[in-house]
C-alpha cells in the first residue's frame, strides 16, 4: 500500500513538473493587468456567444435520447415527408413484421403519442395527461430500467385488451403519488379504463421526443380498449414511431438495405400501394432536422453568427498580442540568446495565451447561462409537459472548453510564430526592438479590417431579422386574435364511440352558439400558429400524377361559421353550411395560393380525390384569403379546409368570439356549459388567441430578433476594442515621429488628422468588404423567410455608423498622440 501511495504521490509530483512555467506565465499576466482584462473579456464575449448558440442547438436538436448507447438506436419511418417536416408513422402490422423479420437490429420497439383522460378514482372528473402506447419490449430494447417496480413482460402486449397494466413517468408519479412506493399496486383510470401501476420509469428518461415528457406508458394490446377504434390490424393505418437498437457493428447502411428489402416486401400487403411506403432508417439528428426544418436552418444561422462573434474576438485578441509582441522582442531575444528553443518560446506563449482562453470560457459560461434563462422565459401554451432542456451542463462545459483551446490556436498560433523570430542584434541592443517599421503593421491592419467587416456583415444581417420580423408582425397574421377563446376536446379521453362523437359536437356547438356572451362560435381541428396541420393526400381531377404518389397538402377540417368567427375573408365562392354533411356532396375550401398552384386562381367549382385516384371526388366551393399557419415568417403554403360533418375528428377545439372586449371573460359561462353537456368530458388549451399568439408568434420574432442583435453589437464592441487597440499601439510606436513632426513645426491639429486617418482607412477597407460579403448574406436570410429586402438608405447607414464608431474609437488615440512633448520623446528615444 505504501509503495502504491508513493508511486502515485511521484506520478503527481512529475505531472506538476510538465508543467513549469505556468507561475511564469501568470506572472507575466499579472505584470499587464490591461492586456489580459481586454483579452479575457474579448474571448468571453467570443466563446460566450458561441457557447450560446450550442446551448440553443443541443436543446433542439443536439441532445441524444435519455437511453443507453444512445448512438446505436435509430428510427425507421416512411421515407416521404410530409409538410411541416411530418413522416407518416407505420402501421402496427407493418411493425411486427419488421420486428419479426429483420436480421441487423437487436430489436424494434413501437410508440405513439396519446392524451388520456386520466382520474384516480370513478368520481373524479378526467383531466388531460400526455402519454405513450408502447409496445412490451419499449424499456428492454431502450436500455431503460425503471426506477421503482418493473416494465412491461412481452406477453403484456400480446393479447388485446387483456392486461391492464401502466407504467408512470417519473414526475407524474412525483405529483400524483408523492414519490412513495405506496404508488406499486394502486389503479388508476385513463379514457374509462381502469389500470394498475406496476412500474415508475427513471428520472432521466423523459421520452422518445425533444420536448413532450409522457406521464403515463401503456401497452399498445390496451389501446383497443382505451381508445374508441381498434388501430391493431389496419395495414394501411400508420400511427407508430418505430425505433430500433442497432446490433454490435451493424452500420446505418447496411440497416438500410436491410429495412429497404423488407418494405419491397411489405409493399405488396397493402391495399393502397405507392412510393409514400418506402421506409428508410435515421439517426435521431437526422429525424429532427426533417422534423424541425425551420429551426434547423434559424439554428445553422445564428451558430454561423456566434461563429463570426468568436472569429472577431480572436482577431481582436491576436491584433493585441501582435502590438504586445513588441514589448517583449527583447525578453524573447535574451532567451533565445542563451539557448532557450524556439519551439519551448512557442509552448510558452501557447500556455500564456491559454490562460487567457481558459479566463475567458470560464467568463463566458455566464453568458451561457444568462442565455438559457432568457430561452426559458418563452413558455409554451401548453396542458401538456413541454420541457425546453436548456442550460449549462457537461455537454456545455465540455463544448466551452474545446472552444476555448481552439481559439488559443486561432488567435495564438500566429502572434507566437512571429514573436519568436526577432532580429537578435536590434533586440539585444534595446528595449523597443521591433525596427521592422511599417511592414510589420500590414498583418494587424488586415485583422481590424476584418473585423469591421465581420461586424457590418453582423449588424446588417440583425437589422434584416428585425425588420423583416417586424414587417411580418405588423401584417397581422390573416385572422382574428382579438375576442377570440379557445378550449380544446377529445372524445377519447371519455372512451366515447365513433357514433357518438359527432352528437357530442354538434350540440356543444349549438350550445355555445346558444350561450350569453358568445357573439358566433366554431369548431377546427387545429389551432393556427400552435398545431400541426393535417397532412392531407389528394389528387386534382385531370392531374396526370403518377400512380400511387397522391400530392400531400396540409388542412384543417373545421365546421360552418368557422370563416366568419376567425374573420378569414372568402374571396370567391362560400364557406361551409349546417347543410354540407355527411349525405351531401363532398366539399372543400382552399386558400388562394392553392388555388393559383393548381388551377391559376380559377379553382370554383373544381375537383380532386381526396387520397388516391380512386376515392371520391371533392368540389371546391370557396377560396379562402391566406393566413399564417404555423408562424410568422413561414413561406406561401397551399392550404385546404375540410368540413367536419363529413369528415368526423375525436380531437377539435372550440373557438369562440366573446361579446365582450376581454375574451377570456367567456371561460366561466363555458366551463359551465360543458359540465352540464357531459361532466367527464376534460378540457384543455383553455386561453384566448391573443395569448396564444403573443407567445408563438411575438414571442419566437423576439427570441431570434433579440439574439441577432445582441450579436450583432457584441461584434462592433469587439471590432471598436480592436481598432482602439491597434490605433493605440501605433500611436506609441510613433511616438518620436511624431515629436519630430512637431519639433519641426507640425500643428497639433494635423497629428490629429494624420492618426484618425489612419483609423478611417482601416474603417474603409473594413466597411467595403464587409459590404460585399452583407450583401450575399442578407438576400439569403430575405430568400429563406420570405422577408422584403433592406433599402439601400439602411446599408448606407449602417456603414456611415460604423465608421463614425472607428472615428470614435480612433479619437482618444489621436488626442493622446497631440499631446505628445517633442523634447520628450525625443530625449526618451
């Protein structure tokens, strides 16, 4: 034991000895308390910006499941997207073939998101909780183990409706249960159904999705009896994520031809065949980047901004390392003199400049931080567990200091090579040995340059953001968000039957059309800017599409009145009537831009087949003016809307336009109204629109807005800091050039000019390049949303302002350097 002890005590000890000159190097830190405060708060800035937008990208898209191995499970889904970034799931036949049949995944596990209506005990009324329908093997080839109790046994899930059984989310079993063990063996209900508690899943394990955390998870055997339809044998009904662990060296290629060759198989089984079948396999980066398109691409922008933010500080810090450099040329030249290896000066300036990068990470975590909590302050109009992981964690730490040492190479490396080649003769012979005169300044004239560029490439890239958020805002979203409320249903969750679900509508409809304070009322499927839309397959008549490939449009289906109480103006033909149900002639409404696509805006009175050819054929009865869909800078969508009489939903959602100025003054008369239409029918998703669209839509333009503009003026203060620093040294450098011009009767006046020159060449330069490269930047950012390009009076502002700010920032320099006494300096010199 002792042996071992001093082994590892000589082991530390030599570890310490690797490591020699970082006293020196704090030392010589300390001794330029000036320099190392500039540079640290440079780099924080830098690796602060960018350490934010990874905090921003690992909470959307980064952030590997809460599994074990995560790297090994990928998902299998249809191989065309849908609009909206929405795969079509599998159906549940299709699963147990995939599961049964394949030769390269250690298993293949099912789920679909669900809402219940979930309460303790018969004589409580239902409230809406989130969940899975899972199949057995769901924690087994997940690598999940639950925290208390067990999962599922794989006959579970193999007869239907036969073991009502349920595993709790951890949180949900936090707050209903306390956290107690007493939770293993109760009963609760969910849709009418009463299950017993046989597990809690772990802490850390908060789903197959980003943000929704389920709170219950129940076989998919008892989905025939929680749910009003039995989904288990419908080939051509798809409804189930799948997701599969990889077997031990099985690469994602060889998966695919795998799972390529069995859906060629499974295609044949289907009654409705076509290219939408094709399944493929994906990561789970690759999922959500299809999924979440548009946050993809607003991700890949601001992370290329904080990128620009980091490169201007290191090029803020590598121009005062150059200045410092001279400084130092003979303490450097002493060393070489003596013996000391060029490549030991470079290890040493390396460390001394890592120390800087280290104080700066260290720095910029706060700003990651401050960052999340900003993210956080956005929350989502939800009944439903949406969690936003966002903060400082092990993966943020670990990204900071990567970036931390690569910044120490970006904006290191160079200084240390040229600072450890000085002419030893000049240097040896005095302090202020960097006689190399103007040709030396070219490499740190160029750094400043370009980061004026950088900073005008910055701040016009905000200003488009912004005014085009702006622009897009004050539009108006296309429909009504004053005296409007909304609550949402679903059937299910009160087990009702596919008969009586549309009985339940129709009279909550006629109540609440019925109910004092309620001006008109309507019924809609999906709430713009927060639900997804359906994705809606259709075929227009006389469209020689190839067989099988219906195009996919998104709707809503949405009853008579629904045009009216969202004041959405019908530009040709009619809404939809009490009298378009279920025995009248199909119909549909479509928005303008559709009608243009498809029929150059003449589409009254035109048809297609809802899904194949083959269906039923759907008149167009009216053109809707577009609207905003599901946010504010999304793109012209072809959109339809559907009668809900013809085309009945467990899930729609009550809108209703109060009386009143204050919609939300309506909740109390319809909560009332619906307890008295059926008491164990929950609601949720109760608020006005006006809340709702200040939080997805105002809300979402301020977060992008607010994060580019903070960028773009973290990149002038940095280039602003830069350009003082250069100026400044060139000023000291200068200093008996400068005492002679005097001396020989230069006015203090023209040492003023000759310096704030010298700032507003480097201005210049800056503000061309950088004018060049803002204005490929700003067409694609307009291109992407869809936003007006700026005008031509906000670039020239922007560059006018830019380089007042390097006249600023040039002005105490050139102050100083009329100041300067010519017997002084000469004397000095």
């Amino acid at each position: 034991m002792e042996l071992r002890f001093s082994a590892a005590r000589q082991r530390w000890a030599g570890s310490i000895l690797m490591f020699p000159n970082i006293n020196h190097a704090l030392r010589v830190l300390r001794s330029d308390l000036g320099f190392t405060a500039v540079a640290v708060f440079s780099l924080a800035l830098g690796i602060g910006a960018t350490s934010a937008m990874f905090t921003f990208a690992d909470a959307m898209l980064l952030r590997p499941l809460p599994v074990r191995e995560p790297d090994r499970v990928v998902t299998i889904n249809t191989a065309v997207t849908a609009p909206w970034g929405q795969n079509p799931p599998i159906s549940y036949p299709d699963y147990l073939d995939l599961r049964d049949r394949n030769r390269t995944f250690a298993g293949l596990t099912a789920a679909s998101y669900a809402r219940f209506g979930f309460s303790p005990n018969p004589e409580t009324q239902p409230r809406m909780k989130s969940g899975l329908y899972v199949s057995g093997n769901f924690f087994r080839v997940l690598g999940v183990e639950p925290a208390i109790g067990r999962g599922f046994r794989p006959d579970e899930d193999q007869t239907e409706g036969r073991d009502a059984v349920v595993v709790l989310g951890y949180d949900f079993w936090v707050a209903q249960f306390g956290g107690t063990l007493s939770a293993l063996g109760s009963r609760i209900r969910l849709n009418g159904v009463e299950l017993t508690v046989i597990g809690v899943a772990p802490k850390r394990f908060t789903g197959i999705d980003s943000f929704l955390r389920p709170q219950v998870f129940v076989p998919l055997a008892m989905s025939p009896r929680t749910e009003s339809s039995n989904r288990l044998h419908d080939r051509d009904f798809g409804w189930l994520i799948v997701r599969g662990r990889l077997n031990p060296g099985v690469s994602i290629e060889r998966a695919q031809a795998d799972i390529g060759a069995l859906s060629a198989q499974l295609e044949k089984l289907h009654r409705v065949t076509g290219p939408d079948r094709r399944l493929q396999v994906e990561t789970e980066l690759q999922l959500r980047m299809a999924q979440l398109a548009s946050q993809t691409t607003i991700i890949i922008m601001l992370g290329a901004l904080g990128v620009c933010v980091l490169l201007v500080a290191c090029a803020n810090v590598a121009g005062l390392l150059l200045s410092r450099a001279r400084g130092r040329s003979r303490e450097i030249a002493v060393r070489l003199a003596i013996g000391a290896s060029r490549g030991a000066l470079i290890r040493q300036l390396l460390l001394e400049n890592l120390l800087v990068a280290a104080a700066g990470g260290l720095a910029s975590l706060w700003i990651a931080d401050a960052f999340s909590t900003y993210m956080l302050r956005f929350p989502l109009p939800n009944d439903l567990p949406f969690v936003v992981q966002s903060g400082v964690d092990r993966r943020v730490l670990l990204f900071t200091l990567i970036v931390s040492v690569l910044s120490t190479l970006l904006f290191g490396l160079a200084p240390a090579l040229r600072a450890t080649r000085p002419n030893l003769v000049p240097a040896l012979k005095a302090a202020d040995a960097d006689s190399a005169g103007k040709r030396r300044l070219w490499g740190r004239n160029t750094i400043v340059a370009g980061q004026v560029a950088l900073s005008l490439v910055l701040l016009l890239v905000s200003a488009t953001l912004v005014q085009g958020f702006r622009e897009k805002l004050l539009s108006g979203p296309g429909y009504r968000i004053d005296r409007l409320f909304l609550t949402s249903f679903d059937t299910q969750l009160a087990h009702y039957s596919q008969d009586r679900t549309p009985r339940f509508y129709r009279e909550l409809l006629d109540r609440a059309r019925a109910t004092p304070g309620v001006r008109s009322a309507a019924l809609t499927s999906s709430v713009q800017m927060w639900d997804v839309p359906d994705s809606l397959a259709l075929v227009p008549e006389g469209w020689d599409l190839p067989p099988g490939e219906p195009a996919s449009t998104p709707g809503y289906y949405i009853s008579d009145g629904y045009f009216e109480t969202m004041a959405i103006p019908i530009l040709q033909g009619r809404g939809f009537r009490e009298s378009d149900g279920e025995s009248a002639t199909l119909v549909a409404v479509v928005n303008e831009y559709m009608a243009d696509h498809y029929w150059k805006g003449d589409a009254l009175g035109k048809r297609f087949h809802l899904g194949k050819s083959s269906d039923p054929l759907v008149e167009i009865v009216g053109i809707a003016k577009m609207s905003k869909y599901l946010w504010t800078a999304e793109r012209p969508q072809s959109f339809i809307y559907l009668p809900f009489r013809q085309h009945p939903r467990a899930r729609m959602t009550l809108l209703a336009e109060s009386v009143a100025p204050e919609a939300g003054a309506v909740l109390p008369v319809l909560r009332d109204m619906v307890h008295k239409l059926d008491p164990d029918m929950p609601i949720f998703l109760a608020r006005t629109m006006h809340e709702l669209y200040a939080d997805m839509a105002i809300g979402t333009s301020r977060l992008v807005t607010g994060i580019t503009t903070a960028m773009g003026l973290l990149g002038l203060i940095l280039a602003t800091v830069g350009l003082y620093g250069l100026v400044a040294y060139s000023v000291s450098r200068r200093t008996r050039e400068i005492g002679i011009r005097m001396a020989l009767g230069a006015h203090r006046t023209a040492v003023v000019r000759m310096v704030l020159w010298q700032g507003l060449r480097l201005g210049v330069m800056g503000v061309a390049a950088g004018f060049l490269v803002a204005l490929y930047a700003c067409r694609a950012v307009t291109v992407f949303f869809s936003f007006a390009r700026l005008g031509p009076l906000i670039y020239l502002a922007t560059s006018l302002l830019l380089l007042v700010v390097t006249m600023l920032a040039t002005w105490a320099p050139a102050r100083h350097a009329a100041r300067v006494d010519p017997l002084t300096s000469l004397r000095d010199e």
